[in-house]
C-alpha cells in the first residue's frame, strides 16, 4: 500500500503495517506510528520518555 | 481448559511485538492489546478488568512507570500477569536488585547509593576510578556516566542535582569494569535459557540500543548458573540477564524483565518469540511452568547453540 508521511508529504510504499506498529519515513527519517491501517492514519511516534525501556 | 483469554501490555509494537502476535496466532490466539496510553484505569472499581476474563497478560510495556500501576492493578484483580507485578518493580528498581544480588551472593557489581555531591564523592573513593553513575531506574545506556577524577565526578554531580526530578539526587555509583570490549546478554524463559549473545562496541556502553552488534554465546555451564541464579532471585519468569567477564569470573550488570530480544534474533534461528508465547499459553494450563523453583534445561541451551 502506498503511504504518505505526515511530516514530509513523502510517498511510499509498504506490504503490511498493524495498529500501533512504528515506521520510519524513508524520505525524512521520522519515526510515525500507525494508528488505523482502513483507511491508514499515521501520527508522529511518541517521544521516548525517561522511563522507557527494557 | 480451551485457548487462554491472553492480553498483551503495549505502549507499541516493535519487531518483537510483532513477532509474538504472530507466535500467539500459531496457537489460535488473538492477544487483546491494552495500550497503555489509552488505558483508563478505574482504581476503586475493578470490575471492568474482571470483565474481561483475561488468563494471562503478558508485559511488553517498554513505559516502567505504567507498567507497574497496570500490573499491579491485574494483582489486584487476580489476572496473572507474565512478568508478575513484583518481579517487574524488582528487575526495574536497579538499588533493590543490587540488594538482592548481593544478599543472596550472586556475584555482581560493587555498587554504592549516596544522597548528597559530598558523600558521593566519598563512595566514589572507595568504589575507585574510573567509575560508573547510573540512574537508580533507567534503561537503553541512557543517561550512564563513566567518571575519570575527582573533579569530573563533582562536575556530573552537581549537574545531575540541578536536573529537577529527585530522583537524579539519589546517586547510584558503581565499579568500573575494564570489559574486553564486550558484555553477554542471556535469554531466560521460565526455566530454560534460551539464548545468549555477546554484545560489542567500540563504547563502554554496550546497550544494542545504542548501537552494539550481537553474535552468538555459546552458554557455558558458569553462565548458564550465574544467570539463572539472579534470574531467579529477581523472580522474572522472562528476563534478560547481562553479564560481563571480570578477572574474578562473570559478574551481573543487570536483569531485565521487559526484556529485547531483536539483538539476539540476529545470532541464532532459535524462536525466542514461540517460546515466550509457548510459556505464557502453557502457564495457564500448567501451574508448575510459573515455579519460580526450577532448573536449567539442557536440552533448551543445545538448541540455543544450534547443537
């Protein structure tokens, strides 16, 4: 499916995404998260807080 | 009993998230996903989570702080959750583990808490440098100081004092170790090791977050005790255990609970993801694979070095 990213206006192409997946724009390097895959709606990723990890 | 009622903690799906709901679907099963940001927890009332008949829940919070109150919300719920609420705020809270490591006689790192710049600076006397400042909860290398002097130990301690949250105030100080340029992350699942990896940089800082290449460990019978022995003492059923090699043997760094694994993916054709979710599916049916009381498998660490 063809993608286009919200920070950069690029377009791209991908096979399979899931809700809640990240992504980085090939174009900008941005980190997006998938927030609906019917119709694709993307958003910047969450920014990593100090409490993240493993 | 049927297929369990699973659910999975998120805050997003990486590769391993994705993996295990993959290796979940192998089993017939579709974990419900609680994402931690659009949760809504109603403390005084748990009726909604009883509601949902969950078996299981496992953590893959990468969040620590939601993932404690979300877990310990199952406990009070009776949901069992893979890792339980405890083992998670142990594995979690780096003073509590280094407590528990050195009370129970694992060996680990010479570690010191300090609350002011000045008695700090006497730990770091006695800890020696070059030495080591961590956050007391911290992961992914982050925030990690190697301090050569002195003068450059008062300098980060006067900075970190001056970052705001309290917890910057409370000064965690370790040993510095002269690592050959690599440290061991090994894999743990209930009661088997599943896989290990030596991790290498060019940086002191040997997190693969910040960039360190895995390859194969063979899991000798001296890793394979001193990891399941602080696996163990930690009480993570899933946990990643980080070694380094020190002139008086193996020596833990940490244990994590929310453990990565995608280093690791890179160094064996083991399926870490199936045998997490084998574990977690089987833990509802079998009382026994949560035993906190077991042994290491052999058979699980021939399979982890491809024999």
């Amino acid at each position: 499916m063809t993608i286009t990213c919200p920070e950069c206006g690029a377009e791209f192409q991908l096979d399979s995404i899931e809700v809640g997946e990240i992504i980085q724009c090939p174009e900008c390097g941005v980190e997006l998260e998938v927030l609906e895959t019917d119709p694709v709606k993307l958003a910047l990723a969450p920014d990593e807080e100090e409490d993240w990890g493993e | 009993m049927g297929k369990p009622n699973v659910g999975m903690l998120v805050s997003q799906l990486r590769e391993e998230e994705k993996l295990l709901l993959r290796a979940f679907a192998s089993h017939g099963i579709d974990p419900v996903r609680l994402t931690d940001r659009k949760l809504q927890l109603e403390l005084t009332d748990l009726t909604w989570l009883q509601e949902m008949e969950l078996d299981v829940v496992l953590d893959r919070c990468l969040a620590h702080g939601r993932a404690g109150i979300v877990l310990q919300a199952l406990d009070v719920a009776g949901v069992r959750s893979v890792n339980t609420r405890r083992a998670a705020v142990i594995a979690d809270d780096k003073v509590e583990c280094s407590l528990i490591l050195g009370a129970r006689g694992i060996p680990t790192l010479r570690t010191f808490m300090a609350f002011t710049v000045e008695s700090a600076l006497e730990a770091l006397e006695q800890v020696g440098y070059p030495a080591v400042m961590k956050p007391v909860a911290g992961s992914w290398g982050r925030l990690l100081g190697k301090v050569n002097s002195p003068g450059a130990a008062r300098a980060l301690l006067e900075h970190k004092r001056q970052l705001g949250s309290y917890h910057h105030s409370m000064f965690y100080i370790q040993e510095y170790i002269e690592k050959p340029g690599r440290d061991l992350r090994i894999f743990i699942v209930g009661d088997d090791i599943v896989a290990g990896s030596y991790r290498s940089a060019e940086h002191w800082v040997t997190n693969v977050a910040r960039g360190a290449v895995s390859a194969p460990c063979p899991i000798t019978p001296e890793i394979a005790e001193i990891s399941m022995r602080a696996a163990k003492a930690i009480e993570v059923e899933i946990a990643g255990v980080d070694l380094v090699e020190t002139p008086d043997g193996l020596k833990v760094i940490e244990v994590n609970g929310g453990a990565e694994f995608k280093g690791l993916m890179s160094t064996t054709e083991y399926d870490i993801a199936q045998h997490i979710v084998d574990y977690v599916v089987n833990s509802c049916s079998d009382s026994q694979s949560s035993s906190l009381n077991g042994t290491y498998s052999a058979s699980k660490q021939s399979m982890a070095n491809g024999e």
